[in-house]
C-alpha cells in the first residue's frame, strides 16, 4: 500500500459523527507516527505520512472523495490497487471490520465517488461497521454521533482498525484480510456486501451524505 484515504467530512460538526469513522482512523494512524496534516495547495485534502505512505483526508465532502484522491495519486504514480480506502459501513454490525480487495460501492456515495473518478472497482478498502439505521433515514443517522454507551466499542474498532491499516501496509491486504476478516478464506475475495443506496440530500447537504 502507498495510500491510505480515510473518509469524512470536513468541520467541527462532523468530527465525530458515524460517517467520520474514516478520519478517525488514519488520524489515529498519524498520531502514533508522530505525523502532523498538511492542507495540500495542490488539491482540495489533507495529506500526512506513515513512513513511506500517504495518509490523506479529502476535505472536499464525502460525495467528492473521489477528485482528490484521484488527483494525489495521479501526482505520485499510485495505482488504484495502491490505495486503501478506509470508511464506514451502514450494513455491518458496530465494530465489525471488513477487508476486501475490489467490489462495487455497497451503497456509500464517498466510495462510489472514487470507483467513478479511477473507472475501476478495484480499490482496496477496510470497510467498518457503524450499524444500521434504526428508524430513522440513513442519511440523519451517518450523520449522527454515536451513542455513549456505543463509545467504548468505537474507540477499541478503532483500535483494531489502526492495527488492520498497518498490517496491511506491513505484509500486504492478503494478510490482513486473513488476520482482521473473522469469515476470510485464503483467497483475495471482492467485496460483495450490498447496502441499500443512501439518497443523496439536495442543495448544500449533497455534499454532506
């Protein structure tokens, strides 16, 4: 892996919203490297190292994730199968994580996104259970923050998610997928989860979702 996009929303009042799960993670990542974020003039994201491998956060909106990746990995000849894309996953239980080497979007406009400005699905991602929906629309729901008694399960998937990254950074996704995918078999297998499309908002919350 040369790239490690985490996914979210920029601003204060998404820090730690369920959708945000992404960020959490590849900033936990830099801060055990010691790295700090840098706003790139070049494209619209914050970029950071682990050793040798870009952690990136696009600040362009979670339904724009695509057009920053693309462009740093346009910059620095990475290859789609290169990237790591680190997000959150409506379909899995809270703090299950799942590892897959390429597959369709399952439904997340932030993946969607990339898949569509690279013209592949096959992009490494490290999907993360934030549970479903309970009665409420997907969209208010991924935009919410997690619940107190839900915090302590976040912060240890958290965990075990920084622990995933650099598996798979260290020994390659084959590895972590055998190591971090409880269902894993021994062959690299494409992510064949289906979530229902989350509807996109209209006027500035497309943005958001």
């Amino acid at each position: 892996m040369r790239l490690v996009a985490g996914l979210g929303n920029p601003g204060p009042e998404y820090a730690v919203t369920r959708h945000n799960i992404g960020f959490m993670v590849v900033d936990q990542l830099a801060a055990q490297f010691g790295s700090i974020w840098e706003r790139s003039t070049k494209w619209d994201a914050l970029s950071s190292k682990c050793g040798a491998v870009q952690l990136v956060k696009p600040m362009s909106f979670m339904n724009r994730s695509g057009y920053p990746i693309s462009a740093i990995a346009q910059f620095y000849k990475i290859a789609s199968q290169e990237i790591l894309v680190v997000l959150d996953d409506l379909s899995l239980p809270l703090g299950r994580l799942r590892l897959r080497a390429g597959g369709g979007s399952g439904g997340h406009n932030g993946l969607e996104s990339i898949i569509m400005q690279f013209g592949t699905e096959e992009i490494p991602r490290l999907r993360i259970g934030i549970g479903e929906a309970p009665h409420e629309e997907s969209v208010d729901y991924v935009l919410s923050r997690f619940f107190d008694e839900e915090k302590p399960l976040v912060r240890s998937t958290i965990d075990r998610a920084v622990e995933a990254v650099k598996c798979a950074i260290d020994n390659g996704l084959l590895s972590a997928m055998n190591t971090f995918n409880p269902e894993s078999s021994p062959a690299v297998r494409r992510d064949e989860s289906v979530s229902p499309r989350r509807p996109d908002l209209q006027g500035k919350e497309t943005e958001q979702a």
